[in-house]
C-alpha cells in the first residue's frame, strides 16, 4: 500500500480527534476551543464537535474555564499498554522458564473497576479446568481469585462505594452474596497473602490468586491457577498456593516492587 492510498483510508474525525490529544498532551497550559482553532487550523465549529466527543468519551475533561485536559481513559489506555508490553511478556516469560505446575491453567489479569480483565492465559493442554480463559474476557472481580486479591488492597470503604448498588449476580450457588460476605474473604485474604475462588466462578473450579506489585508497590495485576475441584487438587493445594504466591513475587520483583519478607496487603 503506498502512502496515497494510506491517506485516502484514513478517518477525518478520528485523525482530527489524535491531533487535539496529542496538543493538548503537549501544552504546557491549559487550552481553550479558539486555541485549539489556531493551533490546528481547524474551523472553531469542527472543533467544539470534536471536543465534545471526546469529553463523553472521557478522553478530554472540559475544566471550569471552558479550557481542557486530558481525561481518564487516556489513563486507562497508557496503564493498559503498560501491562501488556511488560507484565504480560514477564508472565510468559516466567511460564516459559518454570511453573512448577503442570497440567494447570495459569491467568494474568488487570482490574477495570468491578471487573477484572485476562490479558494472558494459559489453558495447559491436560488442563482439566471447567472454564477455558480467553484474552480479553471479562469476569466480576468479587468472585474470582484475582479479582479478591485486587480488592484486598483497597480499604473496606472504598469496597462499599464500588459495590454501592450491590454485587454483580452470582455465577454459582457459591458465589458470595453480600457485600459483608465480601469484606470478610477480603480480611482473611490480607492475613494469609493469597485469594481463593471455590467453585464461585465456575462449578467444579477452584483458583488460587495473588497481586502482581509496581515499583511503588501498588497491585498493576493478578496471577492465578485454575485446577478442577477435587481430591488430587486439594492434596496439592499448599503446592499451588505456594507457587502462585511465588509466580506473584518474581513477577513483581521483575516489575520494580520492593517485597520485605513476610510483608502483607494493607489492611481494612
């Protein structure tokens, strides 16, 4: 494809729509509609259009003085890309050199608020785990191993306002119902430095989780192990949990976090 027909397929709107992020990413103000005009010699018109989607888009925030900044899923997008190009080439790295856990199905996800998104995963051929993970699936938070382990670190207040209309409908009869329910796996969860999912998410699965730490020691993503509920999965639970645990820590460690030993999740 030569750069002609490259252009002529290119989105007006949507190319117009980069170029006001990139100035206003540059600027070193605040910047108005009219100096967006000039900046961009762009028709004041177009330009408030444009603006205006991207402030429903949250990609621009309209300030008090009818200036604008960048908005929130700019964020979304940087810290997206951030664990994909890293955290998720570390995870497979560390698959790749050793696991320890054969036959396991072993998962990396982010949270997105009440969700938590798998960004890798490995569904080990002899995996006999009752759900198979997929790169982009969506799961509630409050019922998976990574998604308890996500919520851990934040203080029972916040879990309140995240849940202030209530959990997301339970996906089994076991997975947790009330938000008290809730608070009380998250306290355990901080005293033994692990989550667990028995059969919450799927019937037949239980998975065992732990947070991925940044160089500031904030969790930026969650491990876990997936393995079919029964008497071979509970014989070899301290195991698992000890390599999940393990996985979390190598994986953090590679990230910049600063793990003293023994060191827990912040408490309620």
């Amino acid at each position: 494809m030569n750069v002609r027909e490259s252009k002529t397929q290119q989105s007006p709107a949507l190319e117009r729509g980069a170029r006001i992020l990139d100035v206003v990413a540059r600027s070193k103000t605040f910047l108005s509609l009219s100096d967006l005009s000039r900046e961009l010699k762009i028709a004041r018109s177009s330009i408030h259009s444009l603006c205006q989607t991207l402030v429903n888009l949250e990609l621009l925030i309209r300030r008090n003085d009818q200036t604008f900044q960048l908005g929130p899923h700019v964020m979304r997008w940087s810290n997206a890309f951030t664990l994909q190009s890293d955290v998720a080439t570390e995870f497979a790295a560390i698959w790749d050199q050793e696991t320890g856990l054969p036959g396991a199905t072993i998962t990396l996800t982010v949270q997105d608020g009440a969700e938590v998104v798998y960004i890798a995963a490995r569904n080990a051929a002899l995996s006999r785990s009752a759900l198979e993970f997929r790169v982009g699936m969506r799961l509630p938070a409050a019922f998976t191993a990574t998604g308890k382990a996500f919520l851990s670190h934040m203080h029972d207040h916040e879990i309140r306002r995240l849940y202030a209309h209530g959990l997301p409908e339970a996906r089994t009869s076991r997975s947790v119902r009330s938000l008290d329910d809730l608070l009380a796996e998250l306290r355990a969860i901080r005293l033994q430095g692990y989550s667990c999912d028995e059969e919450q998410v799927a019937e037949g699965m239980v998975c065992f989780g732990a947070t991925v730490l940044d160089a500031q020691n904030h969790p930026i993503a969650g491990v876990a192990v997936s393995l079919t509920l029964d008497a071979e999965a509970m014989n070899n639970r301290d195991t698992v949990i000890g390599n999940v645990k393990q996985m979390a820590a190598r994986l953090s460690h590679r990230m910049g976090a600063d793990i003293p030993q023994g060191s827990r999740m912040r408490g309620a």
